[in-house]
C-alpha cells in the first residue's frame, strides 16, 4: 500500500494546521493513502495541538479509516481512508482549540457522505488565529451555501480561551454534486451590522465601547450609512468561561458579505478591539474584492470539488490561500489559475482566482 501513498510536505509554504486539513479532507473524499510529514513545522511548537489531533479523529471516524501517528506532538502521520458514512459524530479538543477549524475538515466530508450527518464539535468557539462561531454563521453559511448545499450550526454554548468548553452542532445532509460559484461583482455595500458581546464576568459596557468605538471608526470612511452593531451580553447557561469580542459584516448590493473581527483579552483596551475589527472591514472593503482575506482561502476546497468553472474576486492573495490552491491541485484533478483583475480603477489590488473544478460525485445519493 505504501508504494501508492500520497506524500505531503507539511513544512512547506504556510507551513501550519491548514495543510493537513486540506489534505486529510481531500484524503478522506478521494479514498487516497496519504502521509504527512513535518506537520507543523513552520510554528514555534510544531507537530499535533489538541485541536489538530481531534480533526483528525473526526476524519478518521467518518470514514472508519486507519490513522497512524495521531498523538499530540507528533510530526508525522499515516492515513488509510475508508468508506464516508453519515451519522453522528463527536469532535472534542478539550482545550479552546477553534470548533470552527474542526468544522473547516469534516464538512466537505460529510457532503459525500452515504446519509445525513450530525457533527458534535467541543472547544472553543470564539478563539485567536481562527474564524469566530459569528462569522461562521453570519459570512461563511450563507456564501458557501451558493455551492449548492445547506447546513444548520446551532450554537449550544460558548466556549472561551483558556478552557474552551463551548458546543456547536452542524447537520448537514449529502448532495450528489456542488456546483460552481461566480462571485465576481462587488456592487454597493447597503448595510453594516454585527454584535459586540461579552460573557462571564465582564460588564455589558465592554460591549457598548467596542461596538461604539467600531462605528466611529467605520463613519471616518463610510458617513451616509446605517450601522447597527448590536452589544450583546451572553446568557450565563450558554457560555463558559470569560470572554469579549465584536464582528462587523457589511452587506453588499450583490449579496457579497466581508467582516472584520476582533477579541479582548486581558489588559487590551474595548476602544481598540472595536477600532481594530473595524479597521480589518475597511481594509476588506478597500481592496475591491467580493470576499473577505478570511474567505478565500475557505472556499478553495469547495471549489476544487464543485463540478464546472468557479470564479472568485478577492484581494491580495494570502498565503493561506496559495497554500490550499497548491495542495487542492496535487490532491485533486481540479486546475487554479490566479489572475489580476483588469480593474477601472488603478488603486483597486484584485484578483480573479478561477477554478475547473474536479466534478466530484457522490456515489451514494
């Protein structure tokens, strides 16, 4: 079996948790052998976190595959993937470790799935260096949904750092094929909204600074514009431990969604976690794209497996994203081409990535 293994270079380019999400997911879908080597490598602790390992497990678990290496700092793992069956399933970091990255590896999964599926994801909902639980249900549902398939995320509780401890569940059911998107016209944004929260032991007015301070912000660049950042206060039953934070998603004329977010955290004053999500928003606006730098890279692997010509315009290209284009590709019989967009206006940095999706089918339904 060996010799038919797909090797992935886990050190490569962006170097971190996302290469093995691709890559394992894609393994799982397309039934290929797959090692991973030098995971992590390009983070000051490399190697399995909490939160990788139990992405993995889900994995594993959805397809009664056979993972080797799967303990905590490891560097190298093995993965034989099986059959894909719906059902449900239960992912647990125990630690913050995001619920949303877990969400990120098993959902093109469990589209190919033989029945409908039900993933139980613990750990932290609102963390640093990952989407929030808000702009996973507010941005990335509904525009991911364009590829022709739905899901419901119900948040049970909220999680925080240190202790995590927060519950989403997602039902999805499976779909024969996803078709392709064209997002490729900005338009005019006709509203700004979001929510400022805060939980535990801190008081509402943390809320009403950060999302005051946001829309000062945002009314430097955009006057003429409603703004309804709403300050929430959590519910005690529905949140565990201590934790603050705001997004803000402006809506377009098109039906594109771009957000800017933010999280407290001790000593970091409420004035400037809501100028700083702001701050993002407008740099996402500025740039002239229809996704936010958070999507891009998001959409990638739908894209390789939509069935026909996907097309996206966004800003500069992250490395997050070059990073999914290049495995997807060695993956996949998907081709991405990245161009720069023929804007009217100079100042404008966009691009158009455009993707012949492989045309996965689901043999199952």
């Amino acid at each position: 079996m060996d010799g038919d293994r797909v090797e992935i270079d886990g050190g490569i380019m962006e170097g971190g948790g996302q290469i093995l999400r691709v890559s394992t997911a894609l393994s799982c879908l397309l039934g290929l052998p797959l090692r991973v080597r030098r995971i992590r490598a390009g983070r000051s602790q490399p190697g399995l976190r909490p939160q990788h390992l139990s992405g993995l497990e889900i994995i594993r678990d959805l397809c009664e595959g056979k993972l080797e290496g799967g303990e905590i700092g490891s560097t190298e793992i093995t993965f034989t993937p099986g059959k894909i069956k719906g059902g449900t399933h239960i992912a647990d970091t125990k630690t913050a470790g995001s619920v949303c990255l877990l969400m990120q590896v098993a959902m093109p999964c469990v589209l190919f799935a033989a029945s409908p599926s039900e993933l139980r994801l613990k750990g932290g909902t609102n963390a640093e260096m990952a989407p929030q639980i808000d702009y996973t249900v507010m941005v990335f549902k509904p525009i991911v949904e364009k590829f022709n398939f739905t899901f419901n995320c119900d948040i049970k509780k909220r999680g925080y750092y240190p202790q995590g401890g927060g519950e989403v569940v997602v039902q999805m059911s499976p779909v024969k094929e996803l078709s392709p998107i064209s997002l490729t016209e900005r338009g005019t944004v006709t509203k700004i909204y979001g929510r400022a929260f805060v939980a535990g032991a801190l008081p509402i007015k943390l809320a009403k600074d950060m999302s005051a301070a946001a829309v000062r912000c945002i009314r430097k660049e955009i006057r003429d514009l409603y703004i309804n950042i709403q300050p929430v206060r959590e519910p005690d039953d529905q949140a565990i431990g201590t934790g603050s934070g705001i997004i803000v998603v402006a809506e377009t004329s098109t039906g594109c969604l771009l957000a800017g977010s933010s999280l407290g955290k001790r000593g970091k004053n409420a004035d400037k976690v809501g100028i700083e999500a702001a701050e993002i928003l407008l740099r996402n606006l500025k740039h002239g794209g229809t996704v936010d730098d958070s999507l891009q890279d998001q959409l990638i692997i739908f894209m390789a497996l939509a069935k026909g010509v996907s097309r996206v315009k966004s800003g500069p290209i992250t490395l997050h994203t070059q990073t999914a284009i290049h495995f997807a590709e060695q993956l996949t019989k998907a081709k991405f081409t990245v161009t720069k967009s023929e804007e009217e206006d100079p100042s404008k940095d966009t691009y158009i990535i455009e993707c012949q999706g492989m045309g996965m089918i689901n043999p199952n339904v």
